[in-house]
C-alpha cells in the first residue's frame, strides 16, 4: 500500500504549522481560479480549491476568490463558501486580464498572499503582485494541449506552462496533489524543495439506502469534454456487452462533448445500454457510485481524480490508464483497482472486475478503507502550513536586507451601491 496522506512533503521552512505566529493567521489570502464549483464547467480541481478557501477562512483570514463569470452566478457572492468572498469576473481567458485590472484598481481585498492556481495558464501574479506567491497545480497539461487547441495555440499554451511559468515563478512555493505531478514539474525545472504534495480530501457519505445494481453496471464520472475519453468507455462496453448482455452505463457529468458521445452512443447501437445523465445532485452521484460495480476513469490526464475517492467510498473499485498521471497513487494497482496502458488493456480491465466478484469486493473494500485516510481537514492543514512558510520565507527575507516586508494588500477602494469594475 502506498504511503499515508501524511507523508507527503512538508515545507521545508519548518513553519509547520499555519497558526504560528499570530499576525500571519490574520492575513488576507487571494485565490485566482478560472473557474468555481457553480461553473457548469467546474469540477473536482475547483472543489479542492474551494474546500482550501473555506479552510483558510476558518482559521480567522479574510479570503477573497476571483474566478470566470458564468450565466445565472451574480458577480459577487458571499453564500457560497462561508467565509469567502467569490468576485467572478470575464471569461475563459478574460478572467486572467481582470485579476490585474481589479488589482490595480484596489478591487481584491487585503491580502498578505496570493494562491494562482494553474490551469495550463499562470494568472501572472508574479509580474504584478509583490506579495508572497504559492502556485497550485493540478496536473501538468503537456498532452492536452493539443487535444483542445489548433496546433499553434497549443504550441504557446505549452510553451507558457513549460517554459515561462516555470522562470516567472522560480522564487514562488507550489502546491501539487500527487506524486506524478512534483516530478513533472520538477521535469520543468521547478525546484523540487519548492513543491509541497498536498492531497485531495473527500467526504465520507451518509449511509445510504442504495444496494449494489442487480445487473453489471459502470460508472463514469466526469466532465464531458475531450481529454477524458469517455470514448473509450463506450468502445470497451460495446465489447464487453457480448459477453454481459444486460450491462448498464452511467456516464455522468455535462460539456460541450456531449453530442458527439450520443452521436457514439447510436452509432455502436449502445441505446439500451448507455445512459447520458447530464448534471446530478451531489446525493445522486453517491446514490449512483454506490450502485455501480466499478468506477470507469479513460482520462488522459488528471492530477489525482476525486472520483476515484468518492466512488471508494463507496467500496466501488476503479479501472483507469496508469499513464493518466496522479491516479497511479489514487489508484492502487491490484489493491483499490486496476490500471490499464492501453484501450484493449482498458477493456480487459473493466472485464476482470465485472466478472470477477471476489476480485471486485476485494479491491472495493481495500479501497473504501483506504478513502477514510484522505480528509478535507489534512488538506486544509498541509496548504495552510505552506501559506504560513512563504509569508516566514519573505519575512526573513526583509529582514535580512533590513526592509519592511510587503504589508496586507491595499484596502478596496469605495463602490457605489450596486456598482462594480
């Protein structure tokens, strides 16, 4: 078995512990984000992100989270997350230019230190934000790129993550969620005494009235978007269903990619056995994974892939691609799932474990008990001791060229009732 949650690397500061010295505690924190949890796009990254928000905020700092604006969300919202104030603003790309422009504009609140959560793209806070700097990421998106952009954006896009990030962050702490990433990054040339491997929490479910499906069922959890290869899904039941005619398929989540997979769907004539739902509710979802024999993760590439922890949870076992990235850790081949390096392998896979039912309840309950591991609280603990340890970091700093450390950000400037930039 891998090692425990808490193991992963500690800042090396030795500021372990957020609450230590009693100003910094009361520090505002900025979040940049391009996106929230009520972006119909949203999804596990920007719940992580959200679950560390509320955390900070908990421990008595003012935090403030600009994201992407979405149809139907207000500009600013202090419901959401308690605590937190969301400011959503731009789109996709727009969003990166407004961090600046309300940051010159006094518009984010006082903040003591910026998380810039990467994406693929920096938000850049580092040309304009004099303040301590802890970058987020995920998963580093080499193979993406490609997958969701003609082949001379995706060049740049490549070429920022790869190359530029990495020199305009050179003196920024990072936060990663796996083991794959750190070294992906450190690949890139971040320093690896930089990279601190915070991983992902999940919630532990009520009980639940829901059994096992009756009949062979997988479940795939996710965006609908191209990088996840839900595809890939399709094609192995297509397969499996000669030899398991009453296989059901759950795919769950909602994107732009949507059509073409019904389009799929038709064309392998899978009507009677897939099931498109779209968006559910969060007690939905964990009604879902509880009834399904297994968790089908094709994704290309994911930083550590929260389904696979929920559907644990749910003692529900997962089968995904081991060159997907941090899912050779959520994913414990042969213990808590099994990994594939191929689509046949994928299959193969996805066979075993809805044939196999000692093997299935074995690696369900390796896997449910091993989720019990992975709390929001650890996670909140491991990224505030990070915060904590790059504003010591510039404190001492200061101190030894005997200047003032950067103070709290400015205050915002006055708007008028129901006025905004």
């Amino acid at each position: 078995m891998s090692p425990h949650p808490s193991d992963a690397h500690a800042p090396t500061t030795g500021h372990q512990d957020a609450s230590s010295g009693g100003s910094a505690r009361n520090r505002g924190v900025l979040i940049l984000n391009w996106r929230d949890t009520a972006n119909p796009e949203g999804g596990g990254s920007e719940l992580y992100v959200e679950r560390v928000a509320a955390g900070l905020a908990a421990q008595g700092r003012p935090v403030t989270l600009l994201c992407a604006a979405h149809p139907g969300a207000p500009a600013e919202d202090r419901e959401r997350v308690e605590g937190v104030r969301i400011l959503r603003r731009g789109g996709r790309l727009g969003v990166y230019l407004w961090a600046f422009l309300l940051h010159l504009g006094r518009r984010l609140g006082p903040h003591g230190v910026v998380i810039d959560v990467q994406n693929g793209l920096p938000f850049f806070s580092r040309v304009w934000c004099r303040r301590p700097v802890v970058v987020l990421v995920h998963h580093v998106h080499r193979e993406q790129w490609g997958v969701v952009l003609p082949a001379p954006l995706a060049a740049l896009g490549w070429w920022i993550e790869s190359r530029l990030a990495p020199r305009l962050y050179q003196r920024a702490r990072y936060v990663t969620v796996s083991e794959a990433t750190r070294r992906e990054l450190v690949g890139l040339g971040v320093r690896g005494e930089a990279i601190t491997v915070v991983h992902n929490g999940v919630d532990q479910p009520a009980s639940s009235a829901s059994s096992r499906a009756a009949v062979p069922t997988i479940c795939v959890l996710g965006r609908l978007v191209p990088h996840k290869r839900v595809e890939y899904a399709l094609e192995a039941a297509a397969r499996i269903r000669a030899e398991l005619p009453q296989l059901k398929v759950l795919v769950v989540g909602q994107g732009h990619w949507e059509l073409r997979l019904r389009e799929m769907v038709a064309r392998l004539g899978l009507e009677d056995t897939v099931e498109l739902l779209g968006f559910v509710s969060n007690e939905a979802k964990h009604e879902i994974l509880a009834r399904s024999w297994v968790l089908a993760m094709p994704s290309l590439k994911e930083g550590w892939g929260l389904a696979v922890l929920e559907a644990a949870t749910h003692a529900t076992p997962t089968v995904a691609f081991r060159a997907a990235g941090g899912v050779v850790e959520s994913v414990l081949h042969g213990e808590t799932g099994l990994l594939a390096g191929d689509p046949e392998e994928f299959t193969r896979q996805l066979r075993r474990v809805l044939c196999e039912r000692p093997l299935r309840e074995r690696l369900g309950a390796a896997a449910q008990e091993r989720s019990a591991a992975f709390t929001w609280a650890r996670t909140v603990t491991g990224f505030a001791a990070v915060v904590a340890a790059a504003e010591a970091e510039t404190e001492a700093e200061a101190a030894g060229a005997g200047l003032s450390a950067p103070g709290p950000g400015p205050a915002p400037a006055p708007e008028a009732p129901g006025s905004g930039p």
